[in-house]
C-alpha cells in the first residue's frame, strides 16, 4: 500500500554496475528543515543553515547520496531541476534553491570512480512521485552495507528504508533512512538482524567483539560508514521545533544499531515540516524516533544480496 505526504515528493536513482546511488525528496512548496548531526565522520552540505539562528527557513529539498564526499556533487543536480521551476528561496536576482545533503561512503562496493553527480541527481528529481513507499536496494541505499568491523568481506547488504504513521485527525509521519552502519542492526528484542558475520558462521556481536578484545575498529573498515536519514511530517513546527524532531530521531537509531554514533559513522538526521496540521513536536519527535528504528530494519529486511554480499532474507532461506 502506497503512503503520501501532500507536498513531498520521493525520487531515487541508481547505478547498479557502480553499486551507488542518490535519493532526494522534493518539497515544491518547501518545509521548515531542521538536522541533527552525530556521528564523528560525517559528508554533509548546507546543514550549518538549518541552524535555529539562521536566516533561511525553508528547504526545498533533502539529498541523501552514495559517493561519499564526493557524491554531494549529486545537489547541483537537484538545484538545476528546482531553479527551473523556480522553487527556491528568491533572492530577488536569482532563486536560490535551499538542498541540505548528507553522504555515505559505498566506494568500497563496485566502481570507486563512477560517483553519484549533478545529472545522477536531476534524474533523480525527475524519477520523483508522491509515493513514499519503495525501500530495499535501490537510490542511497544501493551500495550500503552494515556490520563492518572485520571489513566488506564479512558485511552484510542494507539498502533504503522507511516507515510510516498516520492519524485520523490528519496528521502524517514518515522516516527514511540510509543505513552502511559500522554497527549491527537488532531487532526490538535485542537480538541481530543483520551485522558483521563470524568468519566461522552465525553473527559476530560486533559490541561484544570490541568489548571482549578491548581494542579499536580495525582499520579496514573504519572510514567506511555512515547511517543519513531523515523525517518528514505535516505537522506545523517551527525551525527551532523542527530541529528537536531530528534529535530526537537519533533515538531510532540507538534503538536499532549497535553500536551507533560512533567515530567512525557519520550519523545524520535530516526533518522536514510541511505545515498543514498542528501536533505537538513531542509527539511527532517520539513517532519520528520509532518510526526510524523501524526504518533502519526495514532496510536491512527489504535488501537483496549482492556481489557475494549477503542480505537477512539470504540467511532465512
């Protein structure tokens, strides 16, 4: 069934020979932005502006790419496809459009120089509907992975994720997330979902590794992570409102990633208003929170197995 938030538009796009991708969500009529930025190795653009006491209020989009740093080339795309339909912050000689981005690192996972870029981008705009709904292998999530401690070779595929609320009375929550986490995914009981594998089968425990051999990430897979999400609502929230939502968001990722937040993630969180209802920001905080948890499982749920990389379902069958 499919989930839409009037005034949000979804769109992915994907090289799979390259094994990356982007994925942007698109606001015509634009949304109060907010982020909240956790992890030690973030690739971010334009998330200094989302911050309470600066001018801008409004975003018109949030990319979430593959490519590492190199990906956020993928928002020139974005602002090209915007600024011709002249949505944007207008300035007076020009519209500006406002597309805070946010970046994994997937180079390890097919062809290390063929990046998302500013047409990967624009395609991804045109790819846009106002179904929110698709999740696995597919935009951002192409080439993510999780549970890297030992390196690529005993990883496991993630992809895009996503999950959804609503309410009688109006009121829409959605979350979206990216997960190529350091850490393993556990589900509401604790136990892993996905992660690091042990070399002689079964999961590692990634926390209990570290724990019991009390060292660091091994260097191999230590700059290759980062979990980016974000939360989208139409609730009316202002800046300073907005930002607490994708605070508290991170949550989700505390109730499904072990370890999260580390100093080799880049942990993001993007939120977005649309303002048609009105809520309070502690309940659409607390929903975005769950609804990223749920996410973060989704996209390891919904992932395919890829290049010897195997997924959850390939561990069920």
């Amino acid at each position: 069934m499919s989930f839409s938030i009037d005034g949000v538009l979804l769109g992915h796009a994907q090289d799979q020979e390259a094994m990356t991708g982007c994925s942007v969500l698109v606001f015509p009529q634009g949304a109060v932005g907010g982020v909240e930025v956790r992890g030690g190795a973030p690739a971010t653009r334009e998330t200094d502006l989302l911050g309470c006491m600066n001018l801008v209020q409004e975003v018109h989009a949030i990319l979430l790419t593959g490519g590492s740093a190199f990906g956020l080339a993928a928002a020139d795309g974005v602002m090209s496809y915007l600024e011709e339909r002249g949505w944007g912050f207008q300035t007076g000689v020009a519209c500006v459009p406002i597309v805070p981005a946010a970046a994994i690192f997937d180079l390890s996972m097919g062809d290390a120089t063929r990046r998302p870029d500013a047409k990967m981008g624009y395609q991804a705009c045109l790819n846009a509907s106002d179904d929110l709904t698709p999740q696995g292998n597919l935009g951002a999530g192409t080439g993510a992975t999780v549970g890297k401690v030992l390196g690529d070779g005993y990883a496991m595929k993630s992809g895009w994720g996503s999950s959804f609320f609503s309410t009688k009375a109006g009121l829409r929550i959605a979350a979206f997330v990216v997960v190529n986490a350091f850490g393993d995914v556990i589900d509401e009981d604790g136990s892993i979902i996905a992660g690091a594998r042990h070399p002689q089968g079964g999961f590692l425990n990634t926390q209990l590794f570290l724990e019991n051999s009390l060292i660091s990430a091994p260097e191999q897979g230590s700059m290759t992570n980062t979990t980016i999400g974000a939360i989208v609502t139409n609730a009316k929230l202002n800046k300073s409102e907005t930002n607490w939502v994708a605070r508290i968001g991170h949550n989700g990722f505390a109730r499904s990633l072990v370890p999260s937040h580390t100093k080799v993630d880049g942990d993001s969180i993007f939120a977005a208003a649309t303002g048609e209802v009105e809520a309070s920001v502690d309940l659409v905080a607390m929903v975005g929170a769950r609804l990223m948890a749920e996410a973060v499982r989704g996209a390891v749920t919904h992932a395919q197995g890829v290049g010897g990389i195997p997924a959850a379902c390939d561990l069920r069958n």
